[in-house]
C-alpha cells in the first residue's frame, strides 16, 4: 500500500511505500514550537520506503543531528531527520492525507509534556525518547 501525503498548499507532495516501523507521539519543546501544537504524531519509515513526489523541502538544522525539512511557501514541517539514526525520517502524521491509518503506539519525551494535555489511551509513555531515537 502506498501511502500519500503533501504540505498545506500542495507545493510538497511525498509518498511512502510501505508501513511505518514505528509511530508515536512526540511531547518534546522542539515539536511544541515548530508545530505550535500540544503534541506532535509521528509515524517512522525506512528512509528507502520515503521520497518527495513533488517540489523540494527548505531544511532546518534544529540541533547538532536533527534536521527539520518542512515547506518554504505555506510553513507545513513534514519529516525529522537525524543524522545519528540515518535509517528512518520520521513523517509528521498531520500531514499524511490519510493520518487515521498511522495510530501512535507510545508517547516519547513526556517530561516536557503539557500539564493539561493528555489522551485516553494505555500506550506507553517515556519520559525522554524511549527505545528509539524520537522525532
Ligand atoms: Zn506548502
Ligand atoms: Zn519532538
């Protein structure tokens, strides 16, 4: 199944061609301030089973490893890269045109979660970035 996703305005198409290995969502201060929301879904694909279909992402260095690539004309952050893990890029869900079909399985860095912020579910939930490198 290919899965097909794009930006805001459709500058940026990408698809995925197979599932994600992983999916969460991310409570970290980083994901908080480039996303302007409370939490941030992600879901992992092997960098091989991931490729832009259309236009070019801007790229933003967010730490020493971590890049942020996201769409220079409407704003939209679509993946998380880092370059100490170069095996997956991790697809905000948002912005997947069928988000329903990735349901996060863990919460990772939920020190810096919102104190009014939380969701109904038994997922586990790790403090820093779990047993994976998160987005
Ligand atoms: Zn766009
Ligand atoms: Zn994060």
């Amino acid at each position: 199944m290919i899965h097909h996703g794009s930006c805001l305005c459709g500058a940026l198409q990408f698809e995925a061609t197979a599932d994600p290995i992983d999916a969460g969502y991310c409570h970290c201060r980083m994901c908080q301030k480039l996303s302007g929301a409370s939490a941030l879904p992600w879901a992992a694909f092997l960098v091989n089973d991931f490729r832009y279909t259309k236009g070019k992402p801007k790229v933003y260095r967010s730490s020493a490893h971590g890049q942020r690539e996201f769409c220079a004309d409407c704003g939209s952050q679509i993946a998380f890269r880092d370059s100490s893990n170069e095996k997956t890029v991790e697809i905000n869900v948002g912005t997947m045109n069928e988000p329903g079909r990735f349901p996060p399985r863990c919460h990772i860095w939920c020190d810096s979660k919102v104190e009014w912020f939380d969701t109904d579910d038994d997922l586990p939930r790790y403090p820093k970035s779990g047993p994976r490198d998160g987005a």
